[in-house]
C-alpha cells in the first residue's frame, strides 16, 4: 500500500491522507456534541434574541442538523479506519478520554443508523431559505448507504433488505423530497447533469 506524504514547516514528514482525513472528520463531532449539550439543551437564552414563532424549529433543526453531519462523520470514519473510538459526548462535559478504547465497527453502524432514523424523523422535507442545511432527502440517501455497508458486517439479507426500502422511499417518492435520478440521454450524461453549476 502507498502512503501519501507531505511536508510541514521545517521538512517534518507527516501522513497526509490519514492524519488530516480523520482529522478532518473528528472535527465534526466534538464541536457539534458541545453546541448540543450546552446551546441546545437551554434554549431559553436564546429566546431573547430569535423571534419566539421559531424557536422550536431552530433548536430542532440545529441540534438533527449535528445530529446529521455526525453520522456522516462516522461513517467515513469507520470506512476508512475501521473501528475507531465512537463518543456521542463533549469532551466539554464529559472530559477527554486520554486512554480511549475502540469501539467495534458494528456499534459504529448501530451509532450512526440511530442518529440517521432520527434526523429522517425530523428534519424539514425541504431547506427552505436556508441553503447548505440538511434536508430529509439527504438524510434518507446517506441512511441507504449506510444500511447497503452495513452487509459487509453480516446480517447481508436484513440489512440489504432496510438499504432497498430506504432508497425506495426517495425514488418512489421524487416529488415528495424534490429530488430525481440524473438519467444520461441523447445529449448530456447524467454525471454532467448532476454536477451541473445550476443545481
């Protein structure tokens, strides 16, 4: 296998895929757990200065938005690494773990399948005003691929199963969620149409 170098200040070599991969990914999780624990979990100092008709849903958005990007974290995560240290915790509020334990790949999956049901429970059909949020759609999709990985841990048939009813909901229901398959036709492939700048 290949490993891929670069060079910091001072010609110190480093891993760069690894290292600033999974950094990159643990990023998202302890700053996200501590917004949860602390500016979720009181809302009421907020109240003042968010307009009260929609508290609520900021609050809910905000905290299933986390909710959504740390799933997706882990997922790499435990693609990538295999079975990493899984923490649903700030270390604000529970401390660093200077001696963490891995976690096993399948309680990984069962982590991020929970955290995935959840946010296709709650989040908003659509993102509205606010572009770059996650919406229902997305959640559904990454919950898919989730359950389509999940086979390769066992239990292919159950988990297989779970990845078709989950892309079906999407696919049968493209008017619902907003979205469609990119389909190639006589002038312009799919991929092309995907990344198209006006989507």
């Amino acid at each position: 296998m290949k490993r891929l170098y670069k060079y910091s200040l001072g010609l110190v070599v480093v891993l760069s895929l690894s290292t600033t991969s999974c950094k990159k990914y643990l990023d998202e999780v302890n700053p996200g757990a501590t917004t949860v624990e602390t500016a979720y979990g009181n809302k009421s100092g907020f109240e003042g200065l968010i307009n009260t008709i929609y508290v609520d849903n900021y609050f809910l958005y905000g905290k299933v938005d986390f909710i959504g990007w740390r799933a997706w974290a882990y997922f790499n995560l435990v693609e990538q690494f295999g079975p990493v240290y899984l923490t649903t915790k700030s270390a604000a509020t529970e401390g660093t773990n200077i001696t963490p334990k891995r976690s096993t790949e399948k309680e990984i999956y069962d982590a991020i399948i929970a955290d995935l049901k959840f946010a296709t429970e709650k989040l908003p059909l659509t993102q509205g005003a606010l572009r770059g949020r996650i919406a229902k759609k997305a959640a559904y999709a990454l919950l898919a691929k989730v359950y389509l990985q999940r086979t390769r841990l066992g239990e292919a048939a159950q988990y297989g199963a779970l990845a078709l009813a989950t892309a079906e909901e999407l696919i049968n229901n493209q008017a619902k969620y907003n979205c469609a398959l990119y389909t190639s036709d006589a002038t312009r492939s799919g991929f092309a149409k995907a990344f198209d700048l006006k989507n």
